[in-house]
C-alpha cells in the first residue's frame, strides 16, 4: 500500500474518466464475483436477470456517488455460507435485509464511528485472513471440482495461466481467465439459445416471510456482520485514506452506502451486497483511479442481464466453474496476504484469528467480539495506568 504523502495525486482526480487505466481496472475485481454469484445463482435458485441488473446498478451508483474505484462485491460471508447450506432466495433476501437494517442503525447512531475506535488493526486483518480461508475452501471445494477430474484439470491449466500472467502486469490476468474460459465454453459447444425470458422476471420478489427473516438473521447475517465491520467498513476507509486522501471517504458515509444498497437489493431481489478492501485493490492494481472504472464494470453485469433475458437462461450454466474456481482462489490469496504487512506478533495474532473466524460456527461474530473486549481492556489499563502516575 502507498504511503499517503507518496500518493497525493490519486487523491485529487474527482472527475470520471473512461481511459484505458479505467478500463483495465474495471475488471480487477471479477475473479471474486462471478464465483460467488454464479454460486447463489446456480445453486440457490436466483432469478439471473434481475440478480445482475441490480448488481450493475450498484456498481454504476457506486461509481458516481465516490467517484473512486470504490468497490460493491456480493456480501463474502452470507455467499459462502448461503452456497453451502443451499439456502432459498427468500432466506437471502431476508438476510439482505437484516443486514442493511442493522448496518443502518449502526450509521445512524454513530455506533460504526465508535467501533473504528475500538477495533485493533489485527482484528482487522484477522478477520480478512479468515475471509481469506473461507473462500478458498469454498474455491477447492465447490468449484475446483465441480466437473470431476477433467475440471481438475482445467483449474491447473487456468492456475497455470494466471501465474504466467501475474508476471506480466499490463495484461489484466482476471480479464485474460474470464476470456479462457468463455473460449473453452464455447469450443465445447454453447447451449441452444431458447425463449426470451419475460420482462417480469426483473419484478421485485413477494416480500420474505417472518420464518425466512429469521433465518436468514441468525444463519447469515449475524456471522456476516463482523466481517462487514472489519473488511467492508473499516479496512475499506482505512485504504481509501491512504490512495485517495483528498476524497475524504468516512466511515459514516461507507455505512450509508452499504446500508442503503442493502436494503434496495433486498426489496428488489438483488443479492446482499457490500464495499470490500479487497475489491478497491484489484480495481486500482489493475489501472483504476475513478469511478469511470466501477461505472463500466457495472456496464458488464447490466450485459450479462441483457444477455440473461435474450437467451431465456443464466449465462453461468456454460462457464466453466473450475475457471471461476481459480479466480475466486487468487482473491483467497491476496486477503490472506494481508497479514504480511504486520509485525510478527501481530502476523501470527492475525493468522491465528483468521482461523478461528474461519471455521467455528459464529467465528467472525467471535473473533470481532474478542477484539473489541480486548482494545476495551487495553484502553482501561492504560487509564489506570495515567491515573497511578498522577
């Protein structure tokens, strides 16, 4: 991450741009969607064409309201946990919901301002690490293997790929995986188109029973919230700082956004969504120092809907998965990686609470907790400290 005072430039853009920095970084953060709503898609029975046009909608309100690469991703937690459960779209949308009414209270009362505070920057990066864990157990497990071992294959040909790439930074490695693998669908033969779907396919959803509200409450959104806190919050506002200084991005305003893009996507059958420190660095690694590249990524998904509906299907049944798997295992890697910028101590403190969030139940919801409570204990010690010394 760049210093604030080696960076001032980024900081003062205001303005879209739609140049070829933009359009280069408007992809740098697909190898972390498509996965995870392909997944909610296929797995969870989603409408297609309506899931990708709020989600492209999103991205182009985001884009303009920050005029940044500020990024808007499919809430990581309530993804991973909704494919594994083969949860319904009602319990989505009801998390969806719960999400944005909670973090909306949150922005409201000022509570999201008090807990930047409290959190300490290993909890931070714990909880991305543990992020970081999930995915890839969620990448190897559900989509590395997904077509057997002809997709094994597949995913080390793409793995192979993508390391290649890397290599090589003005060639946009999650564009070049995205282009594979649509190459590979089609030379296997792409499905018959069929009848286009109705217009009234977009029509919001009939409104979640209070037996789904609950559910998706306690099962998803309750173990997303820490996380949404740590990574979608305050990691965010953390790096905005430091490559945008000028944009003055807020805690409070990154929770009006996350907290009102919920609640419309919920109301009108889009999937939970959230902003994402991940996301704001594939975007400006790969050229992005606007909107204009958020604003074009949304462009894309507003494509795929159009396509969704002429084709009378989901544009995600011919991709191959194992492809989308490697993507998804790249971003894995780069959360998980955050701990390296950390002292020793603090690095195995991070990684050792990755785990924990990782893998019990509720562990994100724990791991923030114990973050808190300790940051607490520290600040009255310190206090006690000053007032023995007086």
């Amino acid at each position: 991450m760049e210093p604030r005072s080696q960076n001032p430039a980024a900081g003062r853009e205001s303005r879209l741009s739609f140049g070829p920095g933009e359009w280069s970084g408007a992809f740098g953060d697909v190898g972390t969607d498509l996965p995870l709503l392909a997944g909610l898609i296929l797995v969870c029975g989603l409408e297609p064409a309506r899931v990708l046009l709020w989600y492209g909608l999103c991205q182009i309100v985001s884009g303009l309201a920050y005029r940044l690469p500020m990024p808007v991703q499919p809430l990581k937690v309530v993804a991973a946990l909704a494919i594994a459960a083969k949860a319904s779209g009602a319990e989505i949308q009801g998390a969806g919901l719960a999400v944005g009414l909670i973090m909306f209270a949150g922005t409201l009362l000022g509570g999201l301002e008090a807990l930047a505070r409290l959190v300490p920057v290993p909890v931070v990066r714990g909880l991305q690490c543990g992020l970081g864990i999930k995915l890839g157990v969620l990448a190897l497990g559900e989509y590395v293997w997904a077509q057997g071992p002809p997709g094994v294959g597949l995913a080390l040909a793409a793995g192979a790929l993508l390391l290649l790439l890397l290599r090589f930074r003005r060639v946009p490695a999650s564009v070049a995986l995205l282009a594979g693998g649509a190459a590979y669908a089609a030379w296997h033969g792409l499905p018959a188109a069929g009848a286009a779907a109705p217009l009234a396919s977009l029509l919001p959803p009939v409104p979640p029973a209070a037996a789904d509200l609950w559910a998706g409450l306690v099962l998803l959104a309750l173990p997303q919230i820490p996380l949404s806190l740590g990574n979608s919050v305050l990691a965010t506002q953390e790096m905005a700082a430091d490559w945008f200084p000028a944009r003055a991005v807020t805690v409070r305003k990154i929770g009006w956004t996350y907290s009102l893009l919920n609640l419309a996507c919920a109301l009108f059958g889009g999937v939970p969504v959230c902003h994402g420190s991940g996301g704001l660095a594939g975007h400006y690694a790969f050229g992005g120092r606007t909107g204009g590249s958020v604003v074009l990524y949304g462009g894309f998904f507003l494509a795929l809907a159009a396509l969704s509906l002429l084709w009378g299907g989901n544009p995600f049944l011919w991709f191959p998965l194992p492809v989308l798997g490697i993507a998804l295992a790249r971003e894995a890697l780069a959360l998980v990686g955050r701990v390296r910028g950390l002292s020793r101590t603090a690095g195995l403190a991070a990684l050792g609470l990755g785990l924990l969030a990782a893998f019990p139940p509720y562990g994100f919801l724990a791991v923030m907790g114990a973050g808190v409570a300790w940051s607490a204990l520290g600040r009255l010690r310190g206090m006690g400290v000053a007032e023995a010394t007086k």
